[in-house]
C-alpha cells in the first residue's frame, strides 16, 4: 500500500498557526514510507484594498479564539502598526518561491511567514516584507523577488489550488490521507478539518491503517 498524506495550509491563516505544533509531532510520528505533500489553500485571493473595520475585526476575533482553543501566541501590536489586506496569496506565493530557490526552504518560509505576521506584527501582504524575510532564511533575495512575481510561480499555486478543490477543501487546517493497493482505485479519507489534537490524529490514522 501506498500512503501519502496532503496537508493543506495558508501560511495567514491563524487556526494553521495554532496548528503548527501539533502538526511537527505528528509529521514525527508518520510511517517513513509515507509522502507528505503540503499544498497552499489560498485563504483569500489577490486584492490590494485595505482590510474593511469589519474583515479586522473578524479576523482579530478569531485570533482571540485561536489563542484560547490552541494557547498560541499573537501580537496584536500588529493591527496597530500595519495596514492589513484580506489577500494571502502572495505569502502563498513566497513559500512557492521559496520551494523552488532551495530544498527545504519552502517549510522555513512557512514558519518565518508566520512568526514575522502572528509574533513580531509584520505585514506578509506586502512584498517587501516577503523579500526581506527571504533574506533572513539565507535565500538569494534577488532571485527570490524574480521568481515571487514569475508566471511559473503564480501557475504553481493554481496547480495547488486546483488540487486543494479536487481533495473537497475549503478549510484550514485540513489533512487528507490518500491510501492507494495495487490494482485497486485510491481511496481518500479526511483525517481533519480544523484544529485537532494530537491523540485524536494518531487516533485516526492507526484506524485507517488496520
């Protein structure tokens, strides 16, 4: 039987944040002979206006909620300094970029993202602030910039978003599992949707493998 398990995220999204840690113990504990694809689920698409008072106060909210459910830590000193955009497609981008720059890099990218945005009130909708973080993960700044704005960066998130839709995800986090027998069509099954703790996912996984 052949295993692999898609785990699909946005780097801004605040429930994918408090995931986090239960995710690296879990990912710890997966079968070697697993694959393990993350695919970037594009919370909201490009759009350059300014965070309405009532998308800021949805999202500082569920924050709160996240930090209650999770323990994780935010900064709120960011909804102060920073003027947010709804749109994550452009962090989703950079850790795309990232991937293609240097093997490994796509995963630091995701966790720089999103300590610099929930920790240190750094606004990933801006560029800037994308490339520098580049820079602070040791990538080539330069050709991180070229390949953020590349037609084949921006065609690879809509490989990814198209996957996410074929695997019937709406939501974050979310982890698929996809076991495939020889001569037999694959089967798919949701391990969760949503925040989920630890022991429930071994949980769920050891049932699906009996």
């Amino acid at each position: 039987m052949t295993l692999t398990i898609y785990y699909v995220v946005d780097p801004m999204c605040s429930w994918c944040w408090g995931f986090a840690p239960v995710w690296r113990d879990f990912v710890s504990e997966i079968p070697e002979s697993a694959t393990v694809v993350d695919l970037m689920g594009g919370l909201a698409p490009d759009n350059e206006a300014p965070m309405d008072s009532a998308m800021r106060q949805y999202v500082q909210d569920a924050w709160g909620a996240v930090k209650a459910r999770t323990g994780a830590e935010f900064n709120f000193e960011f909804w102060d300094k920073c003027e947010p955009k709804r749109s994550t497609y452009s962090a989703c981008r950079a850790v795309i970029a990232a991937g293609e720059q240097a093997s490994g890099a796509r995963s630091l990218m995701y966790d720089a993202i999103q300590r610099a945005y929930f920790l240190e009130a750094r606004n990933p909708s801006d560029v800037e602030m994308l490339e520098r973080v580049a820079g602070e993960i040791g990538l080539d700044q330069k050709q991180f910039t070229e390949d953020l704005a590349s037609d084949h960066v921006n065609r690879i998130l809509q490989l990814e978003l198209e996957s996410v839709a074929k695997l019937g995800v709406s939501g974050f986090p979310t982890i698929v599992v996809e076991r495939a027998l020889a001569g037999e069509p694959a089967r798919f099954d949701l391990l969760t949707a949503g925040f989920t703790d630890i022991d429930v996912l071994r949980d769920r996984l050891r049932r699906l493998l009996v």
